[in-house]
C-alpha cells in the first residue's frame, strides 16, 4: 500500500469515525443515552475542555479581564473512544 492510499484509507475512517460520533452525540442530545456508553469492549465518554478568549488587551490585563468578567470562556465538547482494557 502506498502512503497516498494509506493516507486516503484514514481518512475515509476518520469520515466513519467523525459520523458516529455524530450519531452519538444525537443519541445524547434526545436523552437516549448517557455521556458515556459501552459496546463491545469500545468505551466513548464525552469530554469537554475549557479555554479563555481575551479581548486584543495587553496581555498582563488578562486576569484583571477574567475578574472583571470581560473576558470569556469558551467550554468545547467531543466524544473520546477508547478500547476498555480487559478484566484481569
């Protein structure tokens, strides 16, 4: 296989990949399930990560920002998948 295939290959699974987490994220959304699901030995859990978006403010002005509440905080959320490790 050529890189070029194997780059096509991933990203023709990544594509599959980002579709189920979509449907997923539906599933969750209707209440259907839970932030995290197990499936044949697959875990997917929803993750979220928070990050601060400051205005063009000299940077020694940001925690006098997030004080103030001028700056604000962006909170992103995604599915992480994993394989559950076997029982021992």
């Amino acid at each position: 296989m050529s890189i070029r295939e194997a780059q096509t290959e991933i990203a023709r699974q990544q594509a599959l990949i980002d579709e189920h987490k979509l449907h997923l994220q539906d599933l969750l959304d209707e209440g259907l399930i839970t932030d995290t699901v197990s499936y044949e030995g697959i875990t997917a859990k929803v993750q979220q990560r928070k990050t601060w978006h400051y205005s063009p403010a000299v940077k020694e002005l940001q925690d006098m920002e997030q004080l103030e509440g001028i700056a604000t905080q962006k909170v992103t959320t995604s599915w992480t998948v994993r394989f559950s490790s076997p029982e021992a």
